[in-house]
C-alpha cells in the first residue's frame, strides 16, 4: 500500500526524532488510500485508521534479535509512554545494522527472537502501541540492537515510487522525507 512519510527528513523541522541519538533519521508512516486518505469517520477507533492491520514487511533479510509484545493497542490521541516502542520487532541486518520496526498491533508478530527472515516476509500488522497517537508504523535503522546505545543510521530505499505534489517518479537509493507519500510500484 501506499504510506505518507509524516515524520522524516535529516532536520528538526523534518523529523520529530531528531533530538534523540537512536531515532534521529527514523520515519514515521501513516497509511493511506487511494485517494490519499488517512482515515475514514472521526478517527476515534484504530479500525477508522488506513494503517490499522496492514501487513508489516521485512525491510531486509536479518535475524530477528528482540521482539516486543503483549503491549495493549492504545484509543486514538492517547499514547503509552511507558511502553514507548509498544509491540515491535528488530532486525539485525548485518554487523552494526539493525532495523526496529514499532507500535505493531497487539498479538500480530509472526517472528520471534532467533528466526531468519527475508526481505518481504510478514513481521506482524500495523497497530498503535506503544507511545503513538494513531496508528502507524515506526521506522528507524540503528547500530546496535540495544536500543538505548543506538545511533541512527540513515535509511535508504532500494526502490520506491514517491508522490509529492500530484507528481509521480520512481527513485532508486532514496530517503524519503516528510509531506511525500511512498509505495513500492
């Protein structure tokens, strides 16, 4: 599906996460329709959400190093900052590279600490776990798996179509920034 880049960009005024080592280059996706549409009705169920139970991909082939879950889905505009990364599951890609993926919908991870996983493969279905105000999946790719000891590391993508503007272009070894929707063609 397609997904609008709400937060993510290498500046403050970008990204949200900037100020914080292990999210500084993190993403933050919203699904969204074919009309460009995030929700449906008044938002004030997950379910009203585009994002809400969409299939989370393995950005990589890795080992799936930790995996969070039994976090409770949150009510739209209200967060969990106790359990800040809600359900969620990290991958290390290779020596110093480990993607997190976060806020996974209660009781939807597939993988479990250990598996080998492939680029593509179902990790689990987008929630609002965790410190979230609606659903959408959180993105970020850091140097380590402990994820307090982090740094990010920019993330880019092989190939993805990217919608900014009413203009459609392919783009191969990009990062996308925030306003720009992205899908894979």
């Amino acid at each position: 599906g397609q997904w609008l880049v709400f937060w993510g960009g290498d500046t403050k005024a970008l990204n949200q996460h900037h100020d914080v080592p292990n999210q500084k280059l993190a993403f933050d996706f919203i699904g969204v329709n074919e009309k460009g549409e995030t929700r449906k009705g008044d938002g004030k169920t997950n379910e009203d959400y585009v994002a809400f139970g969409r299939e989370v991909l393995a950005p990589a082939d890795g080992l799936v190093t930790d995996v969070i879950e039994g976090v409770r889905e949150n009510v739209p505009g209200s967060m969990n900052p106790f359990s800040a990364l809600g359900n969620a599951v990290f991958i290390q890609h290779r020596e110093y590279e480990v993607s997190v993926l976060a806020h996974l919908k209660l009781g939807s991870v597939r993988v479990k600490v250990g598996d080998k996983v492939k680029r593509g493969q179902i990790l689990g279905l987008c929630g609002n776990s965790g410190n979230s105000s609606e659903p959408h999946l959180h993105y970020h790719l850091q140097n380590t798996s402990v994820v307090q000891d982090g740094s990010g590391i920019k993330c880019y993508f092989l190939n993805v179509m990217v919608t900014k503007d009413g203009k459609r272009e392919s783009k191969a070894n990009y990062s996308p920034i925030k306003g720009e929707v992205i899908g894979i063609e």
